[in-house]
C-alpha cells in the first residue's frame, strides 16, 4: 500500500523559509518521480516541482530559484525547500506519485497547508 505523508506546514512571514517533507511508503522514492503540487483557496492544484529518478527536477516558473526539491533516499523522503516566500505562496501542498502499470495509479498525501502572512 502506498502512503505519501507531508509535514512541515505552517504560518510564515513573507520572506520566511519553510521546508516540507513528504514521508513515502510502499514505493522506493529513489526510482520514482515524485512531485510537489499546491492548491491555494478556489484555484486549481498546480504542479510546484517534480524530481525524478535520475536527478532530474523541474519547477514551475512562480517558484524557480525560490524553492528546492531534494530526496533522502536513506530516509525514503521527498522534501521541498522554500525560499523568499510571497502570499501566493499560501496554499495546500500536496506530495504526488503516479505508477505506471496496466493503469495509471495516482497517489496523494492529504496534504500540509503553508500561510504565508505578516
């Protein structure tokens, strides 16, 4: 069964930092793209960042130079590092994982809600 896990949410100034993690298992992360996305109130979930098995990671233009993936392979956990964080930064981030097979299976944690706000 897997289970994706986020943690690392909270109220913020702007200019602050956070980082979240995202705690997978049931799948091994190292082989595995995992991707951050967000949902702030009445928008649509976007894609934040996605890394990939083999190093690779991709960020959506809001956040470039601003937020970081990474992975712990050890600790089999995804994080996401941000940076210089703005209001429209606020939103629920969500860790995502989709596995290939006869089907598409996607995965999502619940979810760790970021407030940015002075």
């Amino acid at each position: 069964q897997v289970q994706l896990v986020e943690s690392g949410g909270g109220l913020v100034q702007p200019g602050g930092s956070l980082r979240l993690s995202c705690a997978a298992s049931g799948i091994i992360v190292s082989i595995n793209t995992i991707n951050w996305y967000r949902q702030a109130p009445g928008k649509e979930r976007e894609l934040v960042a996605t890394t990939r098995s083999g190093g690779n990671t991709n960020y959506a233009d809001s956040v470039k130079g601003r937020f970081t993936i990474s992975r712990d392979n050890a600790k089999n956990t995804v994080y996401l590092q941000m940076n210089s964080l703005k209001p429209e930064d606020t939103a629920v981030y969500y860790c995502n994982v989709n596995l290939y097979t006869t089907d598409i299976l996607h995965y999502w944690g619940k979810g760790t809600l970021v407030t940015v706000s002075s």
